[in-house]
C-alpha cells in the first residue's frame, strides 16, 4: 500500500493478544484514532490468520507469547501467506531472541507495550506505508547485538551512496528513530524517508535491523 492510499483510506487492524484485559481496551483505544479500523481482536495466531483470511487487513498488532501459536510463527506464515499484511510486534519482552525472531520472521515494526497510544498508531501507519518503526530499547538492543556480533563485511558500501545518505545510515546505526534522524540533520522525516528509501535500494538493505548491520560493519557507526 502506497502512502497515498493509507491517507485516504481507513486502515484495516487487527489486535493480537492472549489477554482480553490488554486486548480489549487496545483494540477500543485504536478504534478512536483517525483513519484507523479495528476489524478483529485475536487471542492467538490461528485467530489472527482466520482474521486475514477472511479480510481484508493491512496490519496485525502482534502478541509475541499467545497460546495456539505464537506470534512470530504467526508473523512468518503471514509473510509467506498474505506477505501484503504488514506485523507491528506489541510485547513486554524486548530481549535478543525476541526481537531478532520477530524481526527474522518479517515483522515490520516492534514496540514494548510502555509504548503510548500515539506511539502505537504511528507504527500501524508506518507499518501500512512501508516503512519500519522501532521502540527506542528495542533499536538499543539491535545496536548491543550487533556491535558484539557483527556478522562479515556483505562487502563495502556502494559508492554511489551520496554524503547525506551516508549520514543518514550511520544515525540509524546510532539507534535514532526517523524523528531524531530529522532533527540531527536539519530536515524533514519525508526528507529522511526518501533518504532511507534510496539508500536502503542501493545498498540491498532489507530492513532497520539490517542497516544498523550494516552501518556497525562499515565502520559509519
């Protein structure tokens, strides 16, 4: 979906967790926010994949620990099953295993549940149009993991790369969110998307994790 299209249209979610005391009132809460329809509540992965089944829905707000089947099972038959619907990972767990299954299972944004309701509607947009979204502790740990397991050089960077987009690759090694990249350079968050995009294109980037990866790697972080 192009980010056009997620402005003019509702957005379709459904709301993934074990616990109807945290789901229900999470999928009431996202049911106020603009430009956002909550069509399912699942209490675990078979539900979550009826829900897309029986569609449509554009993205998943992920339990990791649900009963049945978990979350990053769930995240990896919805990349092979209905790769169109993008996984935003809502969880109390933020260790390695969690976050780098999560991720390797093709989820497209991580959040910990101290994430605030805005917090958590910009994920399901940013989600929608694309684009990743990483809890600040999660993008941390990212940062930890690879710094002591930095996998080989993939090779050097390209060098059609521009200086911008070389700045733009190691703030995300730092760790900073698309914000924070905005307001370390001076520009815009569209400014630092299109920056992202082109570099992550040139590169063979395919995802924020990988490109802290990456950064770490090249020596830019």
């Amino acid at each position: 979906m192009t980010g056009d299209a997620v402005q003019e249209q509702q957005l379709k979610v459904v709301v993934a967790d074990d616990q109807a005391a945290v789901r229900e009132p999470l999928a009431a809460v996202l049911a106020l926010a603009e430009g956002i329809e909550v069509v399912a509540a699942a209490a675990n992965g078979t539900e979550v994949l009826a829900a897309v089944a029986a569609g449509p829905v554009d993205v998943v707000l992920m339990d990791l620990r649900m009963p049945v089947m978990d979350g990053i099972e769930t995240t990896r038959r919805l990349a092979v099953e209905a790769p169109q619907v993008a996984v935003v990972v809502l969880t109390t767990f933020a260790d390695d295993d969690s976050i780098l299954g999560a991720l390797g299972a093709g989820a497209r944004g991580y959040l910990t549940k101290n994430a605030g309701r805005q917090d958590i509607t910009r994920a399901i947009r940013a989600a929608a149009a694309g684009q990743s979204v990483l809890d600040r502790e999660v993008q941390e740990r990212l940062l930890a993991t690879a710094r002591t397991k930095a996998p080989p050089l993939e090779g050097p960077l390209p060098e059609d790369l521009t200086p911008r987009e070389r700045e733009v690759l190691a703030l995300i090694g730092e760790g900073l969110p698309n914000r924070g990249i905005a307001e370390r350079l001076f520009i815009s968050e569209a400014t630092v998307k299109t920056h992202i995009n082109n570099l992550f294109a040139k590169a063979g980037i395919r995802d924020r994790a990988d490109a802290v990866r990456r950064a770490i790697a090249s020596g830019l972080a």
